[in-house]
C-alpha cells in the first residue's frame, strides 16, 4: 500500500505547532516512515507545492488576503484537512479583539505606510474552509497529534476529551485556585487534554486550548463576581484564545 | 534588469523571501521581504491585567517562548521594583539555557546543516548521515526535558509568572535532569565533530558590527542590562533604559518588520555576537572547541554564526548543568512568587534570546493594566545587517548564475537562524 501523502503548512502564527511535530523526537523517524510528507516548508526547501494531498496539516490563523488564498489552495489539495492549534481552530490570540479598528492599529503600529499592508480581522480556518478535524491547544498536545496521525493511518477518527480542564485538574487532586483561592481560572469553560498543565503547577488556566463544547460562561462569570473581579477583567480573560462568537 | 528571488525561504521559522536585483555587474536593492501577517499582538495586549502580559506575548514565536515569557516577566518585574529570590533566578537562567539547548540543536542539524550537505531537510539527511540526525535529536530532546521541567511546558511555559514561578521542580526531576545532561555532555565531542566536518563556507566576507548583552556572570542570557557593541576595535554600551538608541527603526515596504542600525550602522545579533562581546569567557573547553571548529573572533564571514551556536550548544549544556548541581547542593526550597504590588511605570527588560537580543518594554497604570507595549526582537534587529551580508554576498560571487546565488543567499539567511514570526513586531511610533 502507497503512503498517505501529507503537508503541513503554517498560516500567520508562532510555528509552535508545527514545532510540536518536530518535537516528538522519539517518534519522528518512525513517523516519516509511515507517511509520505510532500510539502513541509519549515523542515525542507524541496517540496511539491502542487500534488494532492490525503492529509494536511494548517496551523495558524487568516489575518491576510495571502493567507485566505493559501489556506483555499491547501483545501483543494487536500481530502482530509485539520486544523492545528489553537490559532486555526479558534483563532488564536491575534483575535482576541477582532472587532477593532485595523486600520488605526496598522496606522498606529507602522505609521501610513501600514495602511499599504495585506491585514485583515483575524479569522479561525473554519471560516474560511471546511475543516475535517481539529486538534486545539497552544500548542498542540504532542500525544494528540500522534494520535491523530495513528488514527488516520487506521482509517479511525480521532477523539479528544469534550469535558472541561476542571475535571482533569480534580482527578488530580489539586486544591482550587477558583474556589479556594480566588484566582482568575479559566479551568470551568476550557477544553480539557493538557492533562492541567497550569493549574498542576499552581498558575491559573488562561483557556489556550479554547472553550470547551458545553462551555457554562454564564456560570463561569457568576462565580468570578462572587470573588470580586469586575467584569471588564474577566471578558478580557475569557477572550485571549477564543474571540466572542468564534464558537463552531 | 535581472533579479534574484527567493520566493519564500525554506528552513525557517516563518514566512519571508530575499530579492536582490542585478543590474549589469552592480547590485542593485536587496531586500529580506518578510510577509508574515501581522497579528498586532502589542497592540492587543494593552489592557490586560499583568499577569497577562507574558502568556500573550510568548505566542510571539514558539521556538524562542521562553526567552519572550522571561524578558516579558523581566519588565513587568522591572515596572513593578518586583525582586525575584536568587533561587528563582538561577532557575530562569537554567530555562533559558534549555532553550538555547533545542533552539541550537534544531537550527543545527535540521535547518543548516543540510545545507552544506546538499540534502533538502534532515528527513532526508538521516538517510545517509542517521548518527548526526539522531545526535540533533537527541539534543533537541535534552533542551526540551529542561524546558519541559522547569517551564511547565516546551513550548510556550505555563510555569513562569511574575515574581518566580508557580511550582518549583522537585529534588526528583532535578536529580532526572543531572542525568540527563551528564549524557549531553557526552555528546558534546561529537557535535564538534559533526560540525567541524561539514564543508568550509566563505561567501561574504566583511567588518561586521556585533551587539549582545554584555553578561555579567558570562555565560547566562537572563541576567544583565547592558548591551556592548562591537565595531572594529570600537566598544559602546548602552543601557536597558536606552534601547531606543539601537532599536531606531524604520518601517519599510517590503517588510513587515523595521529595520535597526547604532550610529548609522547595521549591527548582528546571536551566538556569533555574544561571544565576540563576552570574549573572557572563551576558556577550557570553549577554546578548545573553537580551535577545533576554526573559529576567530571577531569574525568576518556570518556563517560562522552557525560555527558560534556549536560553541554555545557545548557551553549551554555545562553551563546548564552546573545550575542544576548548584541547585541540588543547596536544596531546593518550595517556594511561592514574590509579592507583586502594582504601581503605574514603565519597566524595560533586555535577554539574551537563542537568536540574539530580545527587548520587551512595557508601561502599566496604576491598577497593574498594561498601556503600551514595546517589543524588539533579534531577527528584526537583524533585518539591516542580513540586507548587508546578502548584498556582499552578490557582490562577491564570481558567477551570476541565478541557482548558485539563491543557494548562497539562503546559506547566509539560514546562517542567521531567522525567525520570522519574531520579527513581526509592533513597534509604536516614538
């Protein structure tokens, strides 16, 4: 049997996902045996900008006319497409405020000569193009993208816990920073995976990997006024990975 | 007239391009194109509560989020007059330097090396050279358990928040992590070997201005607040508070990224500089490995920046692992950040990113919001002196063919270790 043929591309982001990959250093020899990765322009300068792809990988998020038309061009290429990341999934922190004024920032930033660049309102993937799979987090959990990949290769679909940060964070036994110490966290409403990373080391959740599917945000901002944050605080909070509405 | 263009370069972090015109035997514009969109991050951040900042601003760039997470807690610190405990300290020094450990390992054997072997990636390297392939690796691996252990996390660290850290590691990891580096330590010989082995390179050879944080303990990126550049035999410091002198910018069409000079000058930034800035600590085994690589500072040809990063991958791991001793020996105590009390001001911190010198300067109000945010990163220091080499670059090639001159000027950039999602950076206009 042929290899799937697979690229991995990064819109506008930090690469962090697609370093992810690069970090699974136990794994990634193996893993390119199995596939065929044809297009990968952070790790080679040959690759084939052209062929069909049976799977490809996009991290980031649209904030330009260049990325909308990368972004439809990997779509045609591609059978099966996931979105990598919080960034292409959400849209990331670059859409935490998407609502402003582009041109005043760009101005604002670059002087007239920001009003000449290609920029646009952040936008997630799935507003662009149809998405088969996402894999959230910023970035990715390495065990989810080997998952995926290993799921694919088996004709599976993958799936990703759909229960909140909370609930892995109890399983471990941690004291509550929300309840028992009056800490801004963002546990309650984001998808859990990253087995609690920050709450197991005593920091608040900032929800980088995205509301969870049965997000209570009401519930959520309750119980944050009740400790006394306003409420300019915790919008600010709630929308650093996931603008308002970017819920799919 | 002729041009050179790179349409996007390959084996970066980022999205960016190199276009050179030729007109007859003169060179005529050379410009680092950098498309990658930009995301407005400092302009998004103001508002947010402090403790916000550094978790916003660390998604700059991946492969650098460490050194954006610290210098970012280095200037809300510094807005604060927050004092972090020795402790914390040494332990930020030992996330950078596990930082420094992947990001050299990753440029190294994955995005240069194949170069000077004429493999398009190191998939394909591992093929024919598997042992250099599993060394990088193996490095790579090294620089994240570090990163892994004392961040939280590899990329983007959840651990750090102002005034220490959520959780220290245990006495366990710790122990795991002497292990660990002992190992690397033994591998150190034969990435010398890889290096030293790989085919000489000399396309542009030029005076080069070099700039870095001068260290006060040498070896360590997190600590200090002033920078020296090098010129010649001319040395200038300037202070954090002043980083405007070398961060003068200017916004260009083809890039989105502003481009610096001191005095009229381009400057680089990375490996290369910080040893040629912190020359005295060039001793043991660090000489020994620059004689074995053929290194001489100060250096005229800016591949040899891949030559200092070798240097560096050696001295990061004995460095790292003296901080790890040090840490065990005095017993590693639990505990809590430092106190945070906010007041309104403007804090500047300055680090010695894996790329060179990364700036964060911030203004906060009373309440601890953030009102403007100022980063300058390595690469977009960078811009005027990559312009500069690639130009001699053209300048100094015999031939015009177009495949030979895209091969050297992506030698050059690559040399560089661009990171071009750094380089987006917003600056507010002065």
């Amino acid at each position: 049997m042929s290899k799937p043929t697979v690229g991995i591309f990064g819109l506008t982001g930090c690469a962090g996902d697609q370093l992810v990959i690069l970090n699974c250093e136990d794994q990634l020899l193996d893993l390119v045996s199995l596939i065929d990765i044809r297009d990968f322009l952070m790790a080679s300068s040959e690759n084939d900008d052209d062929c069909l792809l049976d799977v490809a990988l996009v991290e980031g998020a649209v904030v330009s006319q260049r990325d909308a038309e990368k972004l439809r061009a990997i779509r045609k290429r591609a059978k099966i497409l996931v979105a990598l990341g919080t960034c292409a999934v959400w849209g990331g922190v670059a859409a935490m405020d998407r609502g402003a004024d582009r041109r005043k920032l760009l101005q604002e930033v670059y002087g007239e000569m920001g009003l000449g660049y290609d920029s646009a309102a952040t936008q997630a993937v799935h507003e662009i193009v149809k998405v088969d799979l996402n894999i959230t987090g910023c970035p990715i959990e390495k065990d989810h993208f080997l998952a995926a990949i290993g799921n694919l290769l088996n004709g599976d679909a993958p799936v990703y816990p759909e229960y909140p940060v909370c609930s892995e964070c109890r399983m471990l036994e941690n004291n509550c920073l929300l309840i028992e110490r009056g800490e801004l966290c963002c546990g309650p409403i984001t998808a859990a995976g990253c087995k609690a990373r920050c709450p197991n080391l005593r920091v608040a959740c900032v929800g980088c990997r995205g509301p969870v599917s049965d997000a209570n945000p009401s519930s959520l901002l309750a119980a944050f006024e009740e400790k006394g944050f306003d409420r300019q605080a915790i919008a600010a909070r709630l929308r650093t990975f996931a603008p308002q509405g970017g819920a799919q | 007239m002729k041009s050179v263009v790179i349409e996007h370069l390959a084996r970066v972090e980022g999205h960016g391009g190199i276009t050179v015109e030729l007109e007859g035997g003169t060179v005529g514009k050379v410009h680092f194109d950098v498309f990658e969109g930009a995301r407005l991050l400092e302009s998004l951040v103001c508002g947010k509560r402090y403790d916000e900042v550094a978790p916003i601003l660390s998604r700059i760039c991946s492969i650098c989020s460490s050194a954006h997470s610290l210098t970012s807690l280095k200037a809300t610190e510094n807005a604060f007059g927050v004092q972090i405990s020795p402790q914390a300290e040494l332990l930020r020094e030992l996330l950078y330097q596990g930082e420094s450990i992947e990001s050299h390992a990753l440029h190294l054997f994955f995005l240069a090396a194949p170069d000077y072997l004429n493999f398009p990636s190191a998939i394909a390297l591992a093929a024919a050279k598997p042992d250099a392939v599993q060394l990088g690796l193996r490095l790579k691996k090294l620089g994240n358990l570090v990163q892994e252990t004392i961040g939280g996390r590899a990329v983007h660290p959840v651990n750090v928040v102002p005034g220490g850290f959520g959780t220290v590691p245990t006495i366990d990891q710790l122990i795991e992590l002497r292990t660990a580096l002992r190992e690397g330590m033994a591998d150190c010989d034969a990435v010398l070997n890889v290096i030293a082995s790989l085919p000489p390179t000399d396309f542009c050879h030029c005076d080069t201005a070099y700039a870095a944080l001068l260290s006060p303990d040498l070896g360590s990126y997190y600590p200090g607040d002033e920078v020296m550049l090098v010129n010649n035999g001319d040395r200038s410091r300037v202070r954090a508070a002043d980083y405007r002198m070398l961060a003068n910018e200017q916004s260009v069409l083809h890039s989105h990224a502003k481009h610096s000079s001191f005095g009229g000058r381009p400057f680089m930034v990375g490996s290369l500089a910080r040893l040629t800035v912190n020359a005295q600590r060039l001793t043991g085994r660090l000489a020994v490995a620059m004689q074995r690589l053929q290194l001489q500072l100060p250096a005229r040809n800016p591949m040899d920046n891949n030559k200092a990063q070798a240097v560096e991958l050696v001295s990061d791991i004995e460095r790292a692992l003296h901080l790890v001793e040090h840490l065990l020996r005095d017993g590693i105590k639990d505990e809590r950040p430092a106190e945070v009390k906010v007041r309104a001001g403007t804090g500047t911190g300055i680090t010695e990113a894996p790329r060179g010198l990364l700036i964060h300067s911030y203004t906060y109000d009373s309440e601890g919001r953030i009102t403007a945010a100022d980063v300058i990163t390595p690469t977009a220091l960078n811009a005027a002196s990559m312009e500069l080499h690639f130009r001699r670059t053209v300048e100094q090639c015999a031939e015009r063919e177009e495949a030979v001159l895209a091969r050297r000027l992506q030698m050059v950039a690559r040399a560089y270790d661009p990171c071009i999602s750094c380089s987006v950076h917003l600056v507010r206009r002065q």
